[in-house]
C-alpha cells in the first residue's frame, strides 16, 4: 500500500497549520476606537499627576513653616491686647474707687481737724483759769473742763488699698509716681492710727481718771438743774472732792500734756489732709480724669 503524500508548504515544514488571529480594525469614527485611546491618556495623565504631586523643595516648607508661624504670632499678639486692655480697665477703676476713698478721708480729716483745734481753745482755757479752780464756781472754767470728756477720731477709708494688697493687684498700678504717692500717704495713715492716736488714748483716759478723782460732779448737776449760774457763783462752791495742792497740780500737768498730745495730732493730720489732696490731683491728671 502507498503512503499518503502531502504537500510540503513553504512556510510550515511541521504538519500543524497556523491559526489566524482575526484581526479587528477601528475606523476613526468609532466609539470604541475613541474610548480605548481616551482612557489610555487618563492613565498616563493620572499617573503624571501623583507622581508630581510628591515632590516639595525646601521654599514650600519654608511658608508652610511662615503662614504657621505668622498664625500663632498674630493669635499671640490678639491674646496680648486683649489682656492688657483688661488689666488698663481694671487699673482705672481701683484709680477711681482710690479716688473715692480719698475724698471721703479729706473730708473726716477736715472735721477731725477743726474739733481738735476746738479742743485745743478749751484746753487752753482749763490752763489760763486754772488759778479760780479752788476760789469757788467758774462758769467759763467748768465749761471748758468738758473737753476732756472726749476726742475726735480719724476713720481711714481703706476700702480701696485693703482691695489692691489682699488681690496682689497692687502690680496693675504701672505709673510708679501714683505707686510711691498711694505707698507713702498709706504709711502715714498707718503711722497715725496706730502709733499716735494709742499715744493719745493713754493721755486722755489718764486726764480723764484725775477729772473723775477730782471734780464733784453730782453736786454740781444738782445745782445745775436748779439753780441759776449766779447762785452758784454766790453760793461759793467750787465742786472739787480733792481742792490740795499735789491734786490740783496733777490735773495742771495732765491737762497741759493732753493739750499738746492733741496739737501734735492735729499737726499730723493736718499734714495728712494735704497729702491726700495732693494725691488726688495726681491721680486725676496720671489717668486724665475730671
């Protein structure tokens, strides 16, 4: 039996027939066409854009760091005004209030003064007549013992400086002028209070204690509500429980000694009004006030 030929191809020298891929063509117009080449350019544009996106130099990080920086500062700088416009407000009302205060002390000091300078004519009165204290009844004299009956005494209004040492905001007062004033005429009320009128305490309860040793005083309110002052002068009374020498010496100088306690007083707060007058026209032109 013969054995089948076949046909040597010219491209193929092996028995297996190539297969064709069928090729597919696009026109221009296609839409598929269009589609497939449209999506390719998204694909390179997306992947130039991340890749571009990761690249800084040193200038975009140096604004970075400025619009950073200017942020905080400018916050800094808001906080800054804002604190400082409250601290101005508050330092104007503790000038104010202080204000107040001392206008309320220049008035006591001023009534304080002008009964100390009453006081001081009647002391000087009890002095002058001294000599009729054991002759018999003097009108004028007993009058003017009723002096040592009391004294005036100066209340600080502290309200205000009280306020700036116990809250520390003695520190908002920055005008050192107005801190030296308000520092000194504090010290020099503080000086009074507590050092001279004790001092004028113990004169006057010491004055007092001989007035009471001394003078007989419930005889002479009986006389007083019913006779007249002419009957007592006749009458021939001098009204004292102790009329010797030694007695009536010792009231002399206890007098005499409480006359110039009280000048001495009188003197200081007189010193004192002035300064407190002085601090308040300070006060108003530092801080312009009316």
């Amino acid at each position: 039996m013969e054995r089948p030929t076949f046909e040597e191809h010219p491209n193929h020298s092996s028995g297996v027939q190539p297969v064709e891929l069928p090729v597919t063509s696009f026109s221009a117009g296609d839409p598929a066409s269009n589609n497939s080449i449209q999506e390719t350019k998204n694909m390179e544009v997306h992947h130039h854009a991340h890749h571009d996106h990761g690249k800084k130099n040193w200038k975009s990080y140096f604004w970075e760091f400025m619009m950073l920086f200017l942020a905080v500062f400018c916050g800094f700088l808001a906080e800054y005004q804002l604190e400082h416009k409250i601290e101005s407000d508050r330092e104007e009302v503790y000038i104010k209030s202080m204000i107040e205060d001392l206008q309320k002390d220049t008035m006591n000091l001023a009534s304080v003064i002008r009964d100390f300078q009453m006081l001081d004519l009647k002391l000087d009165t009890v002095l002058k007549m001294y000599p009729k204290l054991s002759t018999g009844y003097n009108d004028t004299l007993w009058r003017n013992v009723e002096a040592v009956g009391g004294y005036p005494d100066f209340i600080y209004s502290d309200r205000t400086m009280q306020q700036l040492k116990n809250s520390g905001a003695m520190r908002l007062i920055r005008n050192k002028k107005v801190t030296d004033g308000i520092a000194s005429y504090d010290s020099n009320v503080r000086d009074l209070i507590t050092v001279d009128i004790p001092g004028v305490s113990i004169e006057f309860m010491a004055t007092r204690e001989l007035v009471h040793k001394i003078f007989d005083q419930q005889n002479f309110a009986i006389d007083w509500k019913t006779t007249s002052i002419a009957q007592m002068k006749k009458a021939n009374k001098n009204y004292l429980l102790k009329s010797d020498q030694a007695s009536l010496g010792e009231f002399y100088n206890s007098v005499y000694s409480l006359k110039h306690v009280y000048q001495m007083i009188s003197g200081k707060e007189t010193l004192l009004y002035k300064e407190s007058a002085s601090l308040i026209n300070l006060l108003k032109s530092q801080y312009k006030l009316e």
